[in-house]
C-alpha cells in the first residue's frame, strides 16, 4: 500500500527534552511538508522540503529542526527552545509544487508534561 | 493572520440537508483546495480548484470560486452522518511556490 505514515500516534515528553517526530513516505514524492496544529485553529506550516537535501522555513520555524536525507524520510526535531509544543504534528507529501494537492499523514499528538 | 477564513465556524444539520461552507481569502491565489479531517486524523483532500476556474463538481460536492470577491463555497449535498468532520479550506499564493496556507476550518455535524 502507498502512503505516508508517522510515529508515534501519541509522545509524551518533559520539559527541556528534545523529541524527533518521524514521518516517511513511499509514494515517490518530491515535496514534504511539516504542519502544527492547536485546538480549534487552522494548520501553520512549520518547514517544508522541495527536494532530497533541501529544506526551507515555513511561518513557524523557530524551535524547530528538520532534516532530508533520503527522499521517503522528513523528520522533525521540536527542540527545547519550542516555547510551546504541544500540539498536534502533521506531515504531508505531493508530487511536487504549487498545483499539487497534499497527502497527509495520521498526524502525532505531541505533549509537553 | 490566516489568509483564509472559514464560515460559518461550526454548522449543525440533518441528516439529509445541504451544508454550505464558505472561505474568504486575502490576496491572489493560483488555486484553493478544500480538505477535510475526521477527529483527530490527518486531513483529506477533497478538491482543488484553479484560479481561471468557477466551479467544479466531485461526487456530492460542489465547489465554487469567485476571484473578484477573493471567496469559495464548498456545498455538500445530501449529507449523512459520515459527513461529520471538520473541513478547511487552504489556498496557494500566486507566486507562492508549493506554501499552501490553511483557513480556521468550519466543524460540521450531521446528525440523524
């Protein structure tokens, strides 16, 4: 089955920690994408990749980190410097830009105890 | 703030009726996509439709756009209690690139 999936579904962390979000894709997508969502709010981009080895900020950068060595793989670091991380993560793919419509992961609900 | 702005913010219907979503936006798009997510899942995308176009039609939906009011109404016929979930509407910026900015999102609920 082609698709894209992220683990863990639910991650619990301390205060200070970093934590790795993990998001692969084998749909031979070019582009992946990294959103935040809070309750009741709209999804904000976090950072996105174009192309194996490249990645941009997206509007909501800081206290994040993300990395694109392989093509099938886009993981997201929140990092202690993310003031406030709880929320709900989701990564998505597409063949490429603008036109493109985005395939979404289940999504990782991140909290931060 | 969101380039788009769903209304209304939640919607309540029969099982049955229409539900009409509506998205406002603020500047040029080269296209805006509706999506839709269950509780707590990943989001769904349902259609897409392009800046030179006014309507398209998939299945029970029906969506519309109307440049010059910088607006779009996504229409679900027929609903049922599967319909139940949130919908958002995102847009692509006219110079862009692959950045597709979301809207709030309108909740709905279908009840039977």
């Amino acid at each position: 089955d082609g698709g894209i999936t992220q683990s863990p579904k639910y991650l619990f962390r301390k205060e200070g920690q970093n934590v790795t979000l993990s998001c692969e894709q084998n749909l031979n997508h070019d582009a992946m994408y990294w959103y935040r969502q809070d309750p009741g709010q709209g999804l904000r981009l976090i950072y996105y990749s174009q192309i194996v080895n490249d990645f941009q900020k997206g509007d909501i950068a800081e206290g994040y980190s993300v990395s694109r060595e392989k093509k099938e793989s886009f993981p997201l670091t929140v990092t202690s410097a993310q003031k406030n991380p709880t929320a709900f993560y989701l990564c998505a793919s597409s063949i490429d830009h603008a036109t493109a419509s985005k395939f979404f992961g289940p999504g990782t609900r991140l909290t931060v105890l | 703030s969101q380039q788009g702005e769903e209304d209304p913010q939640a919607l309540s219907i029969q099982e049955g009726e229409n539900a009409t979503m509506n998205c406002s936006y603020k500047t040029s798009i080269n296209n805006l996509q509706w999506y839709r997510q269950n509780s707590g899942r990943g989001l769904v995308h349902l259609i897409l439709i392009r800046s030179n176009e006014r309507e398209k039609h998939s299945g029970r939906l029906r969506v519309t756009l109307d440049t010059s009011k910088k607006s779009s109404s996504l229409l679900i016929t027929a609903s049922r209690a599967a319909d139940t979930a949130s919908y958002f509407c995102a847009t692509v910026l006219t110079g862009g690139g692959n950045k597709l900015t979301f809207g709030t999102g309108t909740q709905l609920k279908v009840e039977l």
